[in-house]
C-alpha cells in the first residue's frame, strides 16, 4: 500500500518535531554544562590565585553568523562556494 501525499507530509511533520525536540533537549544540556564548566573555571581559578598557577581560559567557544542574503556582502550558498571554502580558496576566490 502506498502512502498519500498527506500520510508523507504528516510523516515528515513527526519527524521533524521528535528532532527539533532531541536538539532543543540538547542545547539546554550544553547550556547546563556550560554554567557547570563555568562554575568550576571560577573554581579553578580561585585555586590557582591562592598557589601562584597561571588561570585558565575557556577557548572552547562556539559562534556563529547570520548572514542575510539581501546584505551586500553576503556570501551566496551555492556549491561553488561551499567547494571554495573546503578546499580553503575561501567564498571570495582566494581573496
């Protein structure tokens, strides 16, 4: 039996809503673990004051840019580009 356009579509909805739920479960982890890892920087920190250690820095900073295709500078997200990056040539041929 094979499955109506409305059957896929319905599919398609649960499915997208059981992912965005595992990655919004796994961002408020992250979130957590960061106030955690946060918490136990200061901690260390504290610990390495009172003996003359160096502190440490977190370097483990993600971020990311949001780039609006009407801007000017936007890079266009084609396979051209995708490949330029890569390979390391870089969106705007090397520049």
């Amino acid at each position: 039996m094979s499955k109506s356009f409305k059957d896929w579509l319905s599919e398609g909805e649960n499915l997208y809503a059981a992912a965005l739920g595992e990655y919004q479960a796994l961002e408020a982890q992250i979130m957590d673990l960061e106030q955690k890892l946060s918490v136990k920087r200061d901690e260390v920190n504290e610990i390495a004051a009172v003996i003359k250690k160096e502190p440490i820095e977190s370097s483990r900073r993600l971020s990311a840019e949001i780039v609006d295709r009407g801007q000017p500078n936007s890079v266009p997200n084609t396979q051209s580009t995708i490949a330029r990056a890569l390979t390391g040539r870089g969106p705007l041929g090397g520049r």
